[in-house]
C-alpha cells in the first residue's frame, strides 16, 4: 500500500473557524491532490500541487487554499469554515509514471456546525 | 475536458460475471482509460487502466472498443466483496490528474 495518511480522521467544528487538513506522503511523488465527496456528486478536485510550492486550482476551489512547503507534506485550509464544506475529503498522489495510478488516502471527515 | 458517463447503479449476482460499461465519445488519441473503485468507508482504488488494447490482470478485464468511445470493465466472478462503486476516468498517463473528472461512478450491488 502507497505510504499515504490524512490527519485528522474526523474534525467537527463550528461555522467561521480556521480548519487545516494535512496530507503526508512516503512515497516522494511529485504530484499530490485534494477532492471532496458529497452524496450525488462523485469526487471533484478542489487544488493540486505539482511540486514544492507549485500548486494550482482544481473545479470547486472557493474557500480553499493550500501549500506545500516539502514534497511530503500538502496542507488543505478553510480560512473561515461554512456548513456547506461539510465533507469527506481525500488527498490523493501520484508519480504520473507508466501506469499514472492513483494512490488515495482514507479521508478526513469534516463536520461544519 | 473529455467526460465519461455510467449507469448510476447495476446489481449482480454473487459468482457470475459483471459487465459495467463507460462511454467516452469525446475521448483524443492521448487519453487512457482509467477504472476505480471505491468500497464503503474508504478511499478509491485503482483497477486498471488501458489505450487501445484489451487489458487483463488479477483484478479485471478490461475491453476496449475498437473507436474507443466506449469501454467495459468486467468482473469474472462478483464476490460480495466487489460491492463497490466504479469509476470511469479518463487522463493523460505522463502527465498530472489535474484535468480528470471523477462523474458519480457505477454503484455495483452483489446478490449473494
């Protein structure tokens, strides 16, 4: 299995807080992502990076940043939590090498109040 | 972006096989097909992925048709474990993700 781990599993938090999501990676891949799920909707790309301190937006980036200070490390922030980022959220990566597969994490849980 | 669409769901019975297609008309010469899955509670896995040519490993199959406006993943045997939801992708393999677009996927239930 890819050496891939999300931190934290599960937050609750409350309307208008700052939330950080972190994303570590073993594996030194040059590419890492953030998706959320919601019921209907599949998985959309929120940001991605594409090296240290390259990153980039994805479809549903509002109310999203993101950083990436060493290629381990790819940090998901909500400045100002709203109940509408209520979500999983998954980070994934990948080496774009010859079969460009996708590794994800297990999810981190947010729960807007 | 080239998309990708699925049946919402499917059912199955348990040990027979299991045909979950994917139509891709707007797919470029460049684009490989891309199948994962995504079990309950946990992150999606790949399970194979193919240009041209039919492909096969431990998981699945895979078909291709000729045009490559379509393809199918086949499951030789449903297991209850193989209870999952399917997605159909397409991406440029030596580039980055950043273009693909994860639609909701097949939801496969397995009769025992």
């Amino acid at each position: 299995d890819a050496g891939i781990t999300q931190s934290p599993r599960h937050k609750v938090t409350e309307t208008g807080t700052p939330v950080t999501l972190r994303c570590h990676q073993t594996e030194n891949h040059r590419y890492m992502y953030w998706y959320r799920q919601d019921p209907g909707h599949g998985l959309r790309l929120i940001h991605y990076s594409y090296g240290v301190k390259d990153t980039d937006k994805g479809e549903v980036s509002d109310g999203y940043s993101v950083s990436r200070s060493k290629t381990e490390d790819f940090l998901l922030t909500l400045e100002s939590a709203t109940s509408s980022q209520t979500s999983v959220y998954f980070c994934a990566i990948t080496n774009s090498g010859e079969t460009g597969e996708l590794f994800f994490g297990e999810g981190s849980r947010l729960t807007v109040l | 972006d080239a998309k990708t669409t699925q049946p919402n769901s499917m059912e199955s019975n348990e040990e027979e096989p299991v045909h979950l297609p994917c139509n891709h008309s707007t797919i470029s010469g460049t684009d490989y097909i891309h199948w994962y899955r995504q079990l309950p509670s946990q992150g999606p896995e790949y399970v194979i992925h193919g240009l041209t040519s039919n492909v096969n490993n431990r998981m699945a199959s895979l078909a291709i048709a000729e045009d490559r406006k379509s393809s199918t993943l086949i499951l030789h045997r449903a297991t209850l474990r193989d209870a999952a939801v399917y997605y159909c992708i397409l991406s440029i393999v030596k580039t980055s993700y950043d273009k693909v677009i994860f639609g909701p996927g097949t939801s496969l239930s397995v009769i025992p």
